[in-house]
C-alpha cells in the first residue's frame, strides 16, 4: 500500500548548515553560566530583594533563513560547482544545554565565539509548528504543506512515497550518473533539479541515502551522482522515497542547475507560523537581498599590527587556520567585503545585514573525504561556532582576537558563511526572537 511518509536523511552535502545568528542580540547572550550580580539591597538595609532572581528571561531563540548558497571550496570549484536552496529552521531551547562564550558580546556589529564541549552541550531544538513558504521570490518549487518537525529537525518535504517497487541503474543515462526508477510514481508536474531524494528499501546498503537530484527522466525517474550507487531491481513493495527543498547544494554535473534557488530585486519570500505555546502566528514578506552577490579578493599589504597594514580580503575557504602574529587582539588580520554592484543590493527591506558564521569542527576528517566535507557537530565534541551580522554594511572585519577564538580549540576543518540578508527582527514580542533572513550568499572550507 501507498502512502506518504519521511525516511530520515543519511547523507547530504554539509554546507550550509545552521544560521543560529541574531537570537543572542535580543535579550540572551547564549552564555549558560553564572553570573555574579550586584545585589540589591532593601532600603531598610536588609536582605537582598528576591525579586532579582525572578527577572524573566527568554526561553527560545530562533531563525528561519533561507537562502541561495555558492560553496567556495577549492574541491567544489573543481567537480564544475557546488550551488543550490538552503532553508534552515532552528528554534533552539535556551532553559537547556548553551554554550560558553568565548569572544564578544553581541553579533550585531560585531562578533560572538561559543565553545562547545561534554559539559556546554548546544541547546536542543523544538518544534513551532508548520512554517510556511510561498512568493515568486522562489525560482525553484517550494512544498504547499510547509516545512515539518521531522526526527529532530525542519525538512521541506515536496513529495514522500513508500511501498514502492523500482531499479536502479549506474552509469545512467550519463558517465557518472545513476537512474533511480519509482514504479508508478509521476515527477512530471515539477521540476525536482535541485531538489534531494532521501530514498530507502534497496538490497544494496549504497543505494540508500539520500542524493542531490540532477534531473528527471519521463515521469518515473530521477538522475542522481553516481557515486557508490550499484545497479539493481527491488521487486519487493518496500522502496521509499522523499523529495527535500532547500536541503543544500548540489553538484553541477551535467549542467544541473537551470536556474537559481531564489529570485533577484522586486521578488519576495513570505514566511508565516502557526500560533504555538511561546509564538504568536507570524507572517512576514523579505524582499529578497543578494542576488549577484560576489566577494572581493585582495592580498595583504604592510606589517599586522602597524599602521601601513591593510588587510586581506578573503572567501570563506580562506579563513585563517593560523592565528596571526603580532599586533593586538583588537586589530583586523582579514576581511570579507564586497564593493559597488557585487553586493547585491536589490532588497527593499529596511533591515539588512552582511552575515558571516561558521563551525569549527575538531572531529577527524575521513580519508578520502573532498575538502568540502564537513562533519554534524556531535554531542560531546569539543568546537567552536562563530556568528557575526553588520548591519547595513559591506565588509565584515575578522580580528586577531576574533580569529584566535575561532582556532582556539586546534580544528580539523573550518566551515564559513558568508550572506548577504535582509530580514525582519520578530518573536513574542518580549524576550523570545524568532528571526526571518532571506538571501544569497558563499560557503567555504578551510583544512588547518
């Protein structure tokens, strides 16, 4: 029997990752330790007033960001591109685990460093309901159901079948391509290039996974990397299949990619929530900011620390893997900026944003892996996550400081995002942010 379902990802391309950014700048700081604080004494000269202790605080932080994503990474660059939608909804619960923050007070105009360890674990996540995407800033087909809580996480999931029968073919219908074939099913009515199918059921361990959709073929077909995939045909009604939007980038194999995830100037993405336990019902339309959005380049010049330096300007595969010498914590070892139409400045949204974030992971990177792999933070691993958000501005400054923060922790590979956003600042209209980006913008891998 037929019906639709989700089959939990096992592989994706990790690029985009999450966009934990804004929440700390609206009443919470991510920092999970104690603080002392001046006691307030009773104007009799008694005891401290209790009333202090029951200040409110803000109990979630959250972001929706969805974006159009270009990895940098020399290995990307190499296999014809990486590029694709990346919609990433992260509502984290901050009366649980938080990090400790070790660079900062404030990503608004500036940076924060969180270290993570066995004893800072991440706030875990939390489900808000269905979270809705509609507006022609789309290029690419978005699900009408929404985006779903899903075994831990936010899927946008297009289309969902199980107890299906179908082949495999490799090396099909192209040199490095495989042809997934679902008995019955009809992908003619959208176009899936972009898109990810998480599929399981198979005889073959290789053929379950999940793989960046590079294109169709009649109605009951999809053409997938080729990878370790192996030709078989499942006659058994056990194979599923789910179609994920804005899951990451794919390859450009083949020529792919037709055209962009989102959409240029005077195009809008609408974002809306369902009412829930801390969130009102939220509706807000992003103009969409970024489109042609590239990165200048430029060397160094002069001695760090003295006044003749100017600083490199850099792409996010180039972020320092050794802390600079000399000069002060507050100095500025590097940039990322862009200068005239390479910005992307089409957003008609008041607030705008130059976004930079990252992970730096400490886990061993597998031999063999392309330089563009990058490792889910596991539970008790020991990293570091680095947010920044310039308001308004086209150069994000990375400090000494900064950098030996981010390094402190001796990473086996550096993640960095680079966006262009507009959004809207939204939540409860009290201590609980719930923040909307929309965007273009860069990811790249950094190996120390």
């Amino acid at each position: 029997m037929r019906m639709r379902t989700w089959k939990s990802l096992t592989y994706t391309f990790a690029t985009a990752g999450a966009f934990a950014l804004l929440g700390a700048a609206c009443g919470d700081d991510g920092d999970d330790h104690d603080h002392e604080h001046d006691a307030a004494v009773n104007d009799d000269g008694g005891e401290p007033d209790a009333s202090i202790d029951a200040m409110p605080t803000a109990t979630r932080s959250g972001t929706i960001a969805i974006a159009d994503v270009n990895v940098t990474t020399p290995g990307a660059v190499a296999i014809g591109g990486l590029q694709g939608g990346s919609i990433t909804i992260d509502v984290s619960d901050l009366t649980q685990g938080g990090g400790e923050i070790i660079y900062g007070t404030s990503p608004l105009d500036g940076c924060i460093v969180t270290r993570y360890d066995e004893t800072h674990t991440a706030n875990p996540v939390v489900d808000i309901g269905t979270v809705t995407l509609s507006g022609n800033g789309f290029h690419k087909p978005v699900p009408a159901g929404g985006c779903t809580f899903v075994g831990g996480a936010y899927r946008c999931i297009y289309d969902a079948a199980t107890g299906l029968t179908g082949s495999v073919v490799a090396g099909a219908p192209g040199a490095g391509q495989t042809l997934f074939n679902f008995t019955g099913e009809d992908f003619s009515g959208f176009n899936p290039v972009g898109m990810y199918l998480s599929t399981g059921g198979w005889t073959n361990a290789s053929n379950n996974g999940s793989f960046p959709v590079l294109g169709a073929v009649g109605q009951t077909s999809l053409v997938v990397p080729q990878g370790t995939t192996v030709s078989e045909t499942q006659s058994a009604e056990q194979v599923t299949h789910s179609l994920l939007v804005g899951a990451g980038p794919i390859p450009y194999l083949g020529g792919a990619i037709a055209t962009d995830f989102l959409a240029g100037a005077d195009t809008n993405v609408t974002v809306a929530t369902v009412a829930g336990d801390v969130y009102p019902a939220i509706t807000e339309s992003i103009s969409v900011q970024g489109d042609g959005f590239t990165l200048d380049t430029a060397d160094a010049s002069g001695t760090f620390g003295e006044d003749d330096y100017v600083p490199a300007r850099i792409l996010p595969h180039q972020f320092p893997t050794e802390a600079p010498t000399g000069g002060s914590a507050e100095d500025v070892f590097a940039e990322f900026a862009c200068s005239g139409g390479s910005c992307g400045e089409q957003s008609t949204t008041t607030l705008k944003a130059f976004v930079v974030s990252g992970r730096a992971t400490t886990q061993a990177i597998p031999g063999g892996a392309p330089d563009y792999y990058m490792p889910a933070a596991g539970a008790t691993e020991t990293y570091t996550t680095f947010q920044c958000a310039f308001i308004g501005a086209n150069t994000a400054e990375l400090t000494k400081g900064f950098i030996e923060a981010v390094l402190s922790v001796n990473p086996t590979r550096i993640e960095t995002r680079t966006f262009r956003f507009a959004g809207e600042l939204t939540g409860d209209g009290g201590l609980n942010s719930l923040n909307i980006l929309v965007g273009h913008g860069h990811v790249g891998h950094a190996t120390p």
